[in-house]
C-alpha cells in the first residue's frame, strides 16, 4: 500500500447467541488470577462488584466449566482463584489475538487499491 | 472443545489515528456503487446525507486516493461513483474479513481448556 495503514480488531467468543469472552473479560480473569479477589480486579476494571461478578458468573456457566471458584477459609478467606481451565482459557484468547494480529498484519501488508 | 463456541470478529484499518474502513464504511461504498448516489446509499443505510457525504469524505482523504468521486453532468447529473481503487478496497477489506474469519475458526477449532 502506498499509505501505512495499520489495523485494529476485536474477537469475540460465543457460545450459542451468549458472549463467552472477550478482551475485557479476559482481562478481568487476568486481574481475579494476579488479585486473588473478584472485588478488587473490579476495582481495578473500574467496574462494581456486582457487574464483575456477573461477568464471571456467565463466563463460568458459558464455557461448560468453572473458570473462577471462590475460595473458602483459609486465613484471609473468601478469595477467587482462577482454574486451571480459567488459566487455559486466558492463555488461549490471549494466542488466538496475537496470532489473528500478525495473520492481519501480514494481510494488509500485500492490500494496495 | 467440548462446547460449540463460535466467534465474532471485526476489523478496521487505520492511517495513523484516523479511522479509514470498517464494515460500516465497506458497506456504505458497495451501496454507492450499485445505486451511484451517496443520497440512496445513506438512506439505506438509516444514515444521515452529511453523515454518509463525510463518511465517504475521510475515506477519501485517508486513503491516499479518491474512492468516491461526484459525476458532473449527464442526463441525471449529481451522482456518485465509486472508484477502481474503492472497488479495489471493497474488495480487499471483504477478502481480508473473509481470510480473518477462516483462520479464526481454524484456531478455535483446537482451543481446548
């Protein structure tokens, strides 16, 4: 192309007509795994509570197994702990964007009109 | 995986911080071309004419070349037509959204958490 143009993109993933992820809510598993508490990566989302959970509620029944649990006891008690399937799934949307990003970036470098 | 997940993607290209295409954008230049009036294609589209004459303007600037350009004259006179390059663009933008959506779904196909 004679310009240099550059490209964004967003990906989603559905179960059915239902939103399972996207970079937001990978985001927040990322935030809940590094936090250990669903409130305080909501904090840090600047999203409630509620909405935070929310979002996990629906990631948890979507993607056909647990991606957070809350943890019970244990000293500070009451923390979230992502899953070994919650780790998984992060890794995996965070290779699927990468891949999608250099798969586009090779495309457009051939785009001229 | 175990669940049937499917995926929603979108893309938009860019020069610099400028917006140049989005499916939007694509689908606003197929309408000018089969209907040649930027008018037709905007109601169309449930656009505004300002909305669409500045649509098609940036697009213009930002692609280096003219994809849209006014006929002057004829028997109608006023109507608009899209260029070889914003055919070109059409096209590319709509094989690059078709190429996206193949690899995607070849990737998530082995996603697996």
């Amino acid at each position: 192309m004679e310009k240099n143009f550059s490209v964004k993109y967003r990906i989603w993933i559905f179960s059915g007509k239902e939103k399972v992820f996207g970079i937001g809510r990978i985001e927040l598993l990322e935030k809940i795994k590094k936090t250990g508490s669903i409130s305080t990566a909501a904090a840090q989302m600047k999203m409630s509570y509620r909405q935070a959970w929310q979002m996990v509620n629906e990631m948890n029944d979507r993607a056909g197994k647990p991606l957070v649990e809350k943890q019970l006891g244990g000293k500070s008690g009451g923390g979230s702990v992502v899953t070994p399937a919650g780790i998984n799934a992060i890794r995996q949307f965070n290779l699927l964007e990468q891949e999608v990003g250099e798969f586009i970036r090779s495309k457009i470098k051939k785009m001229n009109f």
